[in-house]
C-alpha cells in the first residue's frame, strides 16, 4: 500500500521576558523620541517645552533620575525634569537663516484683493453722441472725450463698443503673508523693496492685464452694445445714473455706470530665522512587576510527527490551546477563560470555547479536519490562529492602568506530504516501548521565526511536558545548523547556506519511553549588516564633534572594520573646507571632526561584513554657530571725590556679562577716557587701560572732576573641547559694551559740597 506522510508544525509567538517576576528587577532601558519639527519662525520659538507621557508600562517611581539624558541637535535650556508624573525637557531651537518667496493675500490663502472699478457715460441730449469720462495713465487723472454713436437708432441704444480705462488704489487692507496655507509669514520678516503685485483675474470683458504702478491699479476694459445677446458678458453691463445729473435733464440726455473688477495678490522675498528641533529623551528604569497572559498551542493528533496517512481518508487535526497567567495569583478575581480557533482567514471555521474556572490556568482541545479533496499536491499545509483570553471579574490595576482582560494570539501550521517526507525534515524518533505505558509527552518548540544567517539565537524545548511523569530527553533534528542544539535548550546559529526556509524538528521522551514530536520552520535571511552613526559633542563651531559608528553585523560574520567609509560633506551654510580632521575617514569606528562654519552637514557611513554585505546609513545634523558674549555693566552715574582720600573719586562697576551659549568669560579689558576739554564729546579723548585682569567688579580710581566714559571689551575661552590644531586665538568670539545705552557708560565725578555749621 502507498505510504503517505504528515508533517506538523507549530510555532507559538515569544512573551516578552522582561515583564515576568523573575526579572522585574533588573533595569531596562527607555526612550522617548522627540519629534523632528523645523521652520519654526518667530522668536516665540528660539525655545521650546516639551511634555511627554511616560512609555506604557513605564511609572515615574521607577525612573532613575540619574539616568536622564537628552541626545540631539538641540542645547538643553534646562535641566530634564519630572512633573506631575510626565517628562519635560526645554530645548533651545536651531537657529537658520533662510530666505523664501511669499505670497500676500486678503485676510486668508488664496483669498485675493479685488478693486471695483468705474466709468461715467453719458448720452447727449441729441441723442447721438456718447461722452467718455475715463483715466488718463500720461497725465494720471480724468478726462472726457466725446463719440458718435455707432447705431442707426435714436436715441442711441448704446456707445460704440470701446476700451475705456479706469484707476483704483491698490489695497494693503488685511494683508496676510503666506509661503503655504500652512505656513504663514509675519509682515516683519517681508523685505520691503520686493514687493510686488500681480493680477489674478477679473471681468471677461477686461481688454489685457492690468497694471499695478504709482501705488494704482490702472485697467482696460470694453463697453458697448452685446454682440451676443446670448451672452452678455463679452461687454460691460451698467447702471443706469441718469438721476444722478446735476443739471436739468433735457431731450435724450442718459447716465450710465460701466463697471469691472480685478482681482490681484502680492508676492514678495522674505528673510526669516527658523527653528528646528528633534531628539531622543533615554532613561534607566526599572520594569514593574505585571500580570502576563502566556500560552502555547500543540499539535496532538497526529502524533507522532511526522506521520504516515492514508491519501484515501481525511487528516484529523486536533489542537491543544493552553494558557497560564503569570505574576497574578488573585484567581478568585478570574471571570471566566476564552478560546479562540480558526483556519486562517476563514472565519466560518471559527470555534470559540469557554471554561469558567478560577483557575490560573486552563487548557481546551479544537478538533479540525483536513479533507482528503484538499490534498491534491504534493506537499498541503494548513495554518490555524488561536488566541487564548483571561478575562477578570474586577478591573486589574497595571502600570498601564486598569484592564479587563488579557490575550495572547497564537498561531499552529500543518503540512500534509503525498509523497515521501524528506529524510531531513523528519525529527529524530526514538524507539517506543513494546507496551506504552501512561500518557506521552507533549513537544514544545521555542525559536524565532526569522532570524539573520550568522547571527545567534536560542531555540528551546523547555516549555515541553509529560501530563503524567517527566521528560527525560530532547532530540532535536536541525539541519544546517551552525552549531549543535542538545539538551533542552541551545544557542546556535545558520550558516549562509542555509538561507531560506529551514525545517527543525523535536521528539521529547518521557519516563516511561513514550515520545512527543513537533516541528517548524525558520526563515534565515541574509546576513545584511546594519550601519550606525552617532553625532557625538558639542555639536557648534569650533568644537570637537565625535563622528561615532554603531554599526554592527551578525556575530559570526562580522565587519571588515578595513572596509568601513565615513564621507563627511556639506549641506549649507558651509563648505567643504570647513570641515576638519586628521588622517583618513577609512577604516575607522570613530573621527574627531571640527566644523569651521556654522551650518548643515551630512555624514554618511558605509560598511561591509566579511561575506561582501553591505549596508549605508546617512545622518544630517546642525553646527551651531559660536555666539559673541552679551556685555553689560552697571555703574552709578553720579559719583564723588572723597577729601578724606585726597580728593579721589572711586567708580564702583558691577559686570553682568555672560555667554549665551555656554562659554567661559576668560578676560574683561576695562578702559575709560575723560572729558578733558568738557566739551560732553569723548571721540577727541584717549582710552586708557584700567585693568586687563579677568575682574568682573572693580573701583577704577580718577582724581579729576568732570565726565568720565568706560568701555568694557570681554574675550571668551571655549567651554566645549575643541581640537587645538585647527583654531586659532581669533576663533574665540569677543564683544565690547559698544552697544550698551552709551548714558550708562558715562560717570559725572562731582566735588561735595561744603557743610555749614551755624552753631556757636
């Protein structure tokens, strides 16, 4: 008799271990990405807040505050913190100058301007001539001219048809700028000199486009009889002012109003300062403890399998669905458990079974049929979905906060062979006892189901079970294997051969000699690597940026670290020569760079494994520029000469200076000059040099009564790592009080005045 096999397999989704009790201690790491905005524009977004909900499963308790730390382009404007149980972080924005095209139009986008416009006709009392009142561009005023009539009818019906000019002020009413409808653009921003206006429709019947000059729209259009009735917008319709005369009206004297419109909006250049912001939040915390739902699904009839059938009868398929709720132990609370099975996608296929038990566990069995119509091929394979539900009586209170319920979706394939199974694909299978005793055991198979050719993963069977006594051994059938799987579980790996599908089979034997078997797939896919780059440092002009790689590929095939290019060029606001380093950006993980120029760059990062894969990552990334220190003092304006101290006077300065961005005040140059002629114009005086020590509060002793000035020049010393060979004492920025209210910058030193005494 023809022989016929089946091969079942099963493969059951992973829970996450970090959610279970045995390791709700140990410290897990988080994140939270902030999101990547740019062209933010006003000085309302030089900085910005951000407020984050803490990850699911994430409480404030188990953050470790330590541990907070803020990666990307931006500068924090203080100090990550915690409040009221969300994470805030305040950033300083990346400045940009760019300049745009904008669009201007009435109170909204796309909205245009529209001027009315005008003309005055008038019949003559004859009947038979038509006075034209109209604009006049040469002299840029009105004026009337006169027109025989054109019909043959009196009076006239209408003029002859003629072009007529009219003049309107042009609008700035309401005006709105615009790059997009999106993205609207303050007037201050508008660069005056490029404003510029342009039509946007109007009347049928106009005669040309409009011109927009002398701050007036100036427009032709026609007027006349129709020459279509059929349609009366070839020409200007009017209105009839004849009762507007101001004289007596005699004979066939008529008023008319012609009338158009235009529409028009204006476009300009804008120069904006932008915004941009992005970034990553990472913390340590440690994971709660929660109540989790596992489950796993076996395959029990057939059993063993691989096993033979007959093509003559139906495949019965029998599945046992169990679920264990773990780090929970209030089983009163337990409603009720839920269980699902189907054929994949054919939801009339659907059994649902139910088991009221409080029970921190439970187990049902779902009985299918493959029909002997379906097995046609040589090879038919069957997937069912299950999903196991534990639902609670009284909502569970998680970090998370209050649930109901909890599912775990599973899934179970079954192949049906018509031919002879592949010695490979069957499982090792041991020899049964003469005389089974007992209840065999049941197989079950852990191991991902794609993983990367020459990267390690664990593939187990320890979640294996005898219902009546023990395992006492696994026998693993892995074909292609990198290393071999024995005991329960083992670590291991697929060579580059072994790309694709690769079946693995299980028997496990119990005490009693009885065997369980299952068996599934694993998808090996290329060992591609996964090239990484960080942007270490400061990242500002000037100082020492940290091109790090990340990258990484499979254990056993790893990086040729020679073949690893770093490309480093720019995207605006520099170029390439502002770019510095030393040595090569060949076959190195990391590079110490130093960006002469503010701006945007790019770096890119290829690398290659031993086999020959390959991978390229490209990261853009913003220099801030090295801002000029902010000078400022304060000082009396009025002060005295003390007899008491030979009659010099003492100017008592406090500094307020500092760096905007983070940098050391190295030296204060404090200076003065007098009014020597008392004239109240210092620019015929010298400076003199009062102190070039780093003080920032200082007397500056004069003997002289009069008007004194002072100047206050302050250098600055990098706060950041730089890289010394490629700076200069002119890289570091300076500023003098230049700019300070030059009234606070003057002293008027007085004598006091004498005291009387009257007493005698």
């Amino acid at each position: 008799m023809k022989r016929f096999i089946i091969l079942l397999l099963v493969t059951v989704m992973l829970v996450p271990m970090y959610v279970t009790a045995a390791q709700a201690a140990v410290a897990q790491s988080g994140s939270i990405s902030i999101p990547i905005t740019t062209g933010l524009m006003g000085s309302n977004n030089s900085a910005k807040s951000y407020t984050f909900d803490l990850p699911s499963g994430v409480s404030t308790s188990a953050i470790k505050a330590s541990s907070l730390k803020y990666s990307g382009s931006n500068e924090l404007a203080s100090s990550l913190t915690i409040e009221n149980g969300k994470l805030k972080v305040t950033l300083k924005g990346i400045a940009n100058q760019k300049t745009v095209e904008v669009k201007g139009y009435n109170d909204d986008f796309e909205w245009p301007f529209r001027t009315n416009i005008g003309n005055s006709i008038w019949l003559y009392s004859d009947g038979r001539r038509w006075q034209i009142n109209e604009y006049k561009e040469s002299t840029n005023s009105l004026y009337s001219h006169d027109v025989k009539a054109a019909d043959f009818t009196t009076p006239s019906a209408d003029p002859p048809k003629t072009v007529v000019a009219a003049a309107s002020d042009q609008s700035i009413a309401g005006r709105k700028w615009f790059i997009t409808e999106t993205e609207p653009v303050d007037s201050q921003y508008v660069i005056a000199s490029t404003i510029k206006l342009l039509p946007a429709g109007g009347s049928s019947y106009l005669k040309g486009e409009p011109k927009f000059q002398n701050g007036k729209i100036i427009t032709n259009y026609i007027i006349g009889p129709k020459e279509n009735p059929n349609n009366p917008n070839v020409i200007s319709q009017f209105r009839d002012d004849t009762a507007l005369a101001t004289i007596p009206i005699t004979g066939w004297v008529q008023g008319r109003f012609y009338s158009a419109f235009v529409n028009y909006y204006y476009t300009a250049t804008a120069k904006l300062t932008t915004y941009s912001y992005g970034g990553k939040i990472t913390f340590d915390y440690n994971p709660p403890t929660e109540p989790t739902l596992t489950g796993n699904v076996v395959v029990v009839k057939p059993n063993p399998n691989p096993t033979q059938s007959d093509k003559k009868s139906d495949v019965p398929v029998q599945l046992s669905l169990k679920g264990n709720l773990i780090v929970y132990t209030d089983s009163s609370n337990i409603e009720e458990w839920v269980f699902y099975a189907k054929e994949k996608g054919v939801d009339s296929t659907l059994q649902t079974k139910k088991d009221p038990t409080k029970s921190l566990t439970s187990n049902k069995m779902f009985d299918f049929t493959i029909p002997k119509a379906k097995l046609t091929g040589n090879i038919y394979r069957q997937e069912y979905t299950l999903t196991v539900t534990v639902r609670f009586k009284n909502p569970v209170v998680t970090q998370n906060g209050p649930i109901t319920s909890l599912s775990q979706p599973l899934t179970a394939i079954v192949q049906v062979y018509t031919i002879p199974i592949p010695p490979d694909i069957l499982p090792v299978s041991p020899i049964q006892p003469d005389v089974p005793q007992g209840k065999p055991p049941v197989a079950v198979l852990i191991a991902p189901d794609t993983v990367k050719a020459g990267e390690e993963f664990t593939m187990s069977g320890g979640g294996s079970y005898d219902p009546d006594g023990t395992i006492k051994s696994y026998l693993w059938n892995t074909p292609g294997i990198g290393d071999v799987v024995m005991g329960s579980s083992s670590t291991t790996w697929y060579p580059v051969s072994s790309i694709g599908e690769n079946n693995i089979g299980l028997s496990v034997v119990d005490n009693d000699g009885m065997t369980g078997s299952t068996s599934g797939i694993i998808n090996v896919i290329e060992p591609i690597p996964v090239a990484s780059l960080q942007i270490q440092g400061t990242k500002k002009q000037n100082r020492k940026v940290t091109i790090h790689s990340n990258s990484s590929s499979p254990k056993h095939y790893p990086l040729n670290d020679a073949l690893t290019q770093i490309t480093i060029a720019a995207v605006s606001g520099g170029t390439s020569s502002d770019i510095k380093y030393s040595g090569t950006l060949s076959g190195v993980k990391d590079k110490d760079v130093l960006f002469k120029q503010p701006g945007t760059y790019k770096a890119t990062i290829s690398v290659e494994n031993i086999l020959g894969y390959k991978a390229t990552q490209s990261v853009t990334f913003a220099i801030a520029p090295d801002e000029v220190p902010f000078v400022y003092f304060f000082m009396p304006g009025i002060t005295y000469r003390n007899p008491d101290d030979g009659n010099k006077a003492s100017i008592s300065i406090d500094d307020m200076s500092y760096s905007p961005d983070s940098d050391i005040v190295d030296r204060h140059l404090w200076e003065y000059r007098y009014d020597s002629d008392n004239d109240g114009d210092f620019s015929d005086e010298s400076w003199v040099i009062y102190s070039n020590e780093n003080k920032n509060r200082l007397n500056i002793i004069v003997n002289s009564v009069g008007r004194y000035e002072v100047k206050l020049t302050v250098f600055e010393e990098f706060g950041q790592p730089t890289i010394d060979e490629f700076v200069t004492a002119a890289d570091r920025k300076w500023a003098d009080s230049s700019t300070q209210n030059v009234l606070e910058k003057i002293v008027d030193v007085r004598n006091r005045a004498p005291e009387i005494d009257w007493s005698w």
